[in-house]
C-alpha cells in the first residue's frame, strides 16, 4: 500500500495553529471547515518557466462543437488549414436525452472515421435537484467505453468538478470526488481488459485559485489506483468567468501562465506522475456584443496561443482545444459568442488567425509529431 500522502492546509486564514510553515496533514474534520485550501497555488508571475522556448514542440489543436451537425465537417476543414490532425471535443453524460445520443454520437464517428479525433467529456449533468447516482454514472461511463471506446481518443471524466455551478459544472454535486475517482478506474480497467488504447482523465476549470478545495478533497479520496489509471488531465482556463471579466491585455499571458503552473503542481501535490500531461480543453473568449468585441477576441487568442506554445511545454502541455467551432442560439450567456464562426458559418477576425497558428505551432505538414 502506498504511503500516504501529507498534504499541507490553509484552514481559517492560518495553519491551524501549528508553527508558520509546518504541515498540517489533512483529515476529514478539516474538510467541514468552509476555508480549505490545498497549499499547492502558485503566487502570480510574469516570467516564464526555466526552459521555456528552449526547444519546439508541436502541439495538438482540436476544437469544441458541442452540437455537431453536418455543417461541422466543412468548418472543421477550413479551420484545420494546413494542420495535419485537429480533434473534436465534445460532451455526453447519462442524463443527455435519447434523441441526443442517437445523432450526435454517430456524427462524432463520422468524424472520427474522417480523422479527427475525438475526445468526450463524460459529466454527471443536471439531475434536476435529485442526488446524482454514482453507481448510474460508473454504469453510463463503462457503457461509453464498451461501445464506443475503439473510435475514441479519450474521454475526461465529469465536467469541472471544482466549479460549484449546478447548470453548468459538477462541482455542485457534493460526492463528485468519489464520482471521478470511481468512474476513472471503472473506465481504465475496462478499457485495458478489452485492450483499447482509449486515454483516460479529468479536467478542472481553473479561477485564479478559487479552486484549492477541490484539490484538498481530492487529495483526501485519490486511491494508488486513480493516481496510476489517469492518462491525462484536462484544464480549462476562461477568461475568469466564475469572478470578473478578464481585460485582453499583458494579464492574458500571466493568468494563463499561471493556470498551468498551478494545475502541475496541484496534480504533483495529490501524487499524479510528472509524466501525466495537461491539456487545455476549453479556453475561449466570447463576442456575445457581437462584431464590436471581435478584435478582442482575435487579440486574446494571439495571446493564449503564443503563451501556451513558448510556455506550455515546461508545464507539460502538450495540447489546446478552441471554445468554441461556432456560435449559435442560446440562453446560457457564459456559453454564448464563444465560436470562431458565426452562427451562419462566416468567419470570424479570429479564425482567421488560429488557422495560422495552427500552422506555425501545430503539426502541420511532414514534420513534427502528432496525437
């Protein structure tokens, strides 16, 4: 059994009375303290990590197109340009209704089929008020595995764990923990009894450190097995939605900086291998004022992509994917503006310029490698 893993607590503005600086183990009496904090955030800093830019490596691009219809194929092609591979990020979970899954899972193997990878984000979802079933979720994810796990490329298990948000997240379910810990194990040992290469993890949506919670807990419940059977883990890193809006200026590269310093030394502090990589599953800006915010988009996207391509590669990230393919009719105003195209397929400013960072950062053409 593997020794147990110390995890030094912030509770109540202090180390809970120990000397200034000692560890205070975590225990399950400081979790019902409302001031938890994993002390693996990181202070703000603009210099980029030892190594950073030191060498090239490629990274892999995708996209989220959250409701894929036959429009897809052809804004994926003229947004991959000259890119040799471009995933498709998409999302799924057991209360998705039927006539859902019976179109949207056969277009994402279309795509699959076409050379897109896809990745799914399998959530728990809006239960309507009721306590979320762990065992109907394990069930959902190892069905997700045995039908469909050798055409995808990887799947991340609920969907921002951390963001308290019962519309939007599932951090509001109070047994997520126990809901990701389970459903990553029950997904990898299948995956490797039927001998599929399906890549396994998580994500957490990061906020400038309003996150730390999330982390101490799963410290806390994280078994030998979790911390062996994730593959990956995913990092979504808006400009701040859960606080304030976030200004296109140098804050940009700072805070992106910033976020992926924090979740690799979050995942080291909770025992993950330093050989587990992060990729950046959502990241976006949104235009919801319509054309009047689209040079700000294009601004905030030149921004990310260079941080992450010069920085990333120190922090192990080895992978991007946009938010969103394009916009469309909505009612929930964090998700709306996000796309690259409008709603009537035409480019945006900032499409225009990703189509050419894919090229200069990604794997385009013979060289380089690729997912």
């Amino acid at each position: 059994m593997a020794a147990a893993l110390a995890v030094v607590v912030t509770i109540g503005g202090s180390l809970g009375g120990a000397a200034a600086g000692a560890p205070t183990p975590v225990t399950a009496a400081h979790l019902s303290s409302l001031n938890v904090a994993l002390d693996c955030a990181l202070p703000a800093t603009s210099t980029p990590p030892a190594g950073a830019g030191s060498s090239r490596h490629p990274l892999s691009f995708g996209v989220t197109d959250s409701h894929p219809t036959r429009a897809t194929l052809p804004l994926l092609r003229t947004l991959q340009g000259g890119l040799r591979r471009l995933g498709v990020h998409d999302y799924t979970g057991p209360t998705r209704s039927a006539a859902y899954l019976r179109t949207v899972y056969p277009r994402l193997h279309r795509l699959s089929r076409r050379g897109y990878p896809v990745t799914l984000d399998v959530g728990i979802g809006n239960t309507n008020g009721a306590a979320p079933s762990r065992r109907r979720f394990v069930r959902f994810v190892r069905h997700i595995v045995r039908h469909d796990g050798g055409w995808l490329y990887a799947i991340e298990l609920t969907n921002e764990p951390d963001v308290p948000s019962p519309t939007t997240s599932d951090g509001a379910n109070t047994a997520v923990i126990g809901d990701l810990v389970d459903g990553v194990v029950a997904a990898k040992s299948l995956a490797r009894r039927l001998h599929l290469r399906l890549r396994v993890g998580f994500n957490v949506a990061y906020d400038y450190g309003a996150d730390s919670i999330f982390w101490a807990r799963l410290a806390l419940q994280a078994t030998p097995e979790f911390r062996r059977d994730v593959d990956w883990v995913g990092l979504h890193t808006y400009p701040n939605l859960l606080s304030a809006d976030t200004p296109v200026n140098g804050s940009v590269e700072v805070l992106e900086r910033l976020a992926m310093a924090t979740t690799r030394s979050c995942m080291a502090a909770i025992g993950l291998s330093p050989a587990v990589p992060i990729e950046i599953t959502e990241v976006g800006y949104p235009t919801t004022r319509g054309p009047t915010e689209y040079a700000a988009q294009r601004d905030y996207w030149q921004r990310v992509i260079a941080t992450v391509a010069h920085d990333g590669p120190a922090y192990g990230v080895g992978g991007l994917f946009v938010f969103l393919l394009q916009d469309a009719p909505t009612t929930a105003a964090v998700a709306s503006g996000y796309g690259v195209f409008d709603q009537h397929g035409h480019s945006k400013p900032a499409r225009l310029l990703l189509t050419r960072l894919f090229q200069r950062y990604g794997c385009a053409g013979a060289a380089g490698t690729c997912r």
